[in-house]
C-alpha cells in the first residue's frame, strides 16, 4: 500500500472484486461452476477486500478535514450499520427471486458502481519516504510494528481492540446457537434479534460526534467499553417469549459500544500517525485485532462444547469486560483528548 497510489489501488480493488464474483454466474450458466472456483472466489474477495479496506481508511484523511474525520467515519459505520440491517433482507430477496448464482450479478455491479464514483474523487497527494526509511517489505512492515507497540495511545488501543474482537468472533458463532437451540427461538424471529447489533452500531455512529465533542475522545473511549461490557451481560440472562427483549437490548447496547470504540481510535489514528506511516499502522492495526475474532469463535466454540450454550456465551460476554480494563490501565485513563499524548518522542 505504501507504494502504491491511494485511489488507484481502491480502484483496483473493486475492479478484482467484481470480476471474481461476476465469474460465479458466470460459470454457472455454462454449467462449470465448481467447489474450487467458489473457494478462490472467497480468497481473492477477501484479500482484495482487506487492501481496500486499509487504502479506504488511509485515503480518507487525504481528502477530509482533520476536524471533520470524527464525522466522517462516524457516517461510514452508520453506513455499515444501514446495509446489516436491510443487506440480509434484500440479498435473501434476490436470492429467492433471481437464484442464488444470478443474484450475485447485483453484487459485481455494485463493486463496479464503487469504482466508478471513486474515480470521481480526487487524487491523493503523493507521500515520500522519510530520510532513512525502511526500503523492504520486512522492514517497513517492522517500522509499523514498533509505531503501534510502542504508542503510549495506538499501542492500548489496539490491545483494547483485540480483546473486544474477540468477543465479535465468539458472540457471531454462539448467539444464533444459543437463540435457536436454548431458547427456541423461530427463524424469523432470531433473524430480528440478530438485526438489532445493526440498530446499535447505527446509534453508536449517531452518537460518536456528539461524546467526543462534549467529553473527549479519551473519555468516550473509556466509557463506550465500559457501557457495552455492562450491557453484554443481558444476552445471557435472556430467556424465551418477552425474555428475548434481554438479548435485544444487550446485542444493540454491545454494539454500539464497539462502533464508538471503532470510530474514535481509527479517527485518531488517522489524525495523528505521520502520512508515511500510515498505510502500515493501519494493516498492523488490521492484521492484529482482526486475526482475534476466528480465534474467539474457536475458543467459543470449544466453551460451548464443555460447558454448553448459555455458559458459554456467559463467558464470552464477562470477557467484554477486558477492554477498559486494557485502558485503564493504560496512560489514556487520564486523558480528555487522545491527542494528548502526540508528541515527538512519543514514539
């Protein structure tokens, strides 16, 4: 990414994408689709997605007022949050009138549609090496290491980070078991249930601005955990008929903590790492707390296996309480701002 242009490459992206996934119908209408197709498919989606997923958040800055960044992706995880809601609905809409083949036709055109309005913005402007700046890959793989490490803020934040994906990985493949199976819950019915962490991470975008603004960065980082933590503990206690209100309310509660969370530390990493730097921060920041959530699925679902359902997803949610702990032991406890601490030599 550090080489390569910014727009150019979100471009490129897109453009893999929608071949990738257009070659699916495609094939499928000859009658040649196969097992391996849909597996490379789903790699180079994915790896394609994960590059354009750093350019995205390193593009941003480049294009947006640094005072304006808060706002900024506080619209794109309310975004997010629209398409969980009504993504599931129109994608098993399509299916059921178009084929599961054809309708991915919609989603190829969309990747298409991306890179079309992304040409439409303007370029990036270019950033040069600093003096004495790593040339190979190793290297400057290592120089975003030892930045995210040794930050008195983006180190704690990205621990924080991986504590709570955690908790993502080990809540996506316990809640529907545990809706379905202990508490009996209908298709229809858990379908719903699952679209409130789509209604929380909505309110949470809403609400980043406004707590930033009014408390502080820092403080609305401590605070967005520590109320998501709280509100996690209902899911557990949630039991059939009105006690699924529980699940509801916990699921929306932990997510939007973790869309506040989200928000706050991608805006300030975004407004404080220099431009060089940036591009490897985010996929060390990426690659860490990201690589957390299968293995919180596996360690949930191996709780599940041992202890059964509810217990596991009690432990699942009793662990959310890691991430302000994270913090406050960190040297953000007494900050007001995450800037604070943005020094020089604060690297």
């Amino acid at each position: 990414m550090q080489r390569l242009p910014l727009r150019g490459t979100q471009i490129a992206m897109d453009l893999v994408r929608a071949a990738a996934i257009g070659s699916v119908p495609l094939t499928a209408a000859f009658g040649v689709l196969s097992l391996a197709q849909l597996a490379a498919v789903a790699l180079l989606v994915g790896l394609a997605s994960v590059v354009f997923d750093v350019g995205n958040s390193t593009f941003l800055p480049t294009v947006v007022p640094r005072e304006q960044l808060t706002a900024r992706n506080s619209l794109t995880s309310g975004t997010h949050a629209v398409n969980q809601l009504a993504g599931p609905s129109v994608g098993g809409a399509l299916v059921q009138l178009l084929g599961a083949a054809t309708a991915l036709v919609t989603d190829a055109v969309s990747y298409l549609l991306s890179a079309a309005l992304l040409r439409t913005l303007p370029r990036a402007a270019a950033t040069r090496p600093a003096p004495g700046a790593a040339s190979s890959v190793a290297a400057q793989i290592g120089e975003g290491w030892r930045y995210v490490t040794r930050h008195p803020v983006v180190g704690p934040c990205v621990a924080m980070a991986t504590s709570v994906n955690f908790v993502c990985g080990a809540l996506m493949t316990r809640t529907p078991v545990f809706l379905v199976r202990t508490l009996g819950a209908p298709p229809g019915v858990v379908g719903v249930l699952m679209a409130t962490e789509g209604v929380g991470s909505l309110l949470g975008a809403a609400l980043t601005p406004r707590l930033s603004s009014r408390f502080g960065s820092a403080r609305a980082l401590l605070a967005a955990p520590v109320v998501g933590a709280a509100l996690a503990l209902l899911m557990p206690l949630a039991t059939s008929g009105a006690g699924l209100l529980l699940f509801a309310l916990g699921n929306a509660g932990f997510a939007a903590g973790v869309v506040v969370l989200s928000i706050v530390t991608r805006t300030h990493r975004q407004s404080t790492v220099p431009a060089e730097l940036l591009p490897r921060v985010m996929a060390t920041v990426r690659f860490v707390s990201w690589g957390a959530i299968p293995i919180g699925a596996l360690a949930a679902g191996t709780a599940a296996s041992l202890w059964g359902a509810r217990t596991a997803l009690w432990a699942a949610c009793a662990l959310a309480a890691v991430a302000p702990v994270v913090l406050l032991c960190s040297r953000v406890r007494g900050l007001r701002r995450l800037n604070e601490l943005d020094a020089p030599g604060a690297v």
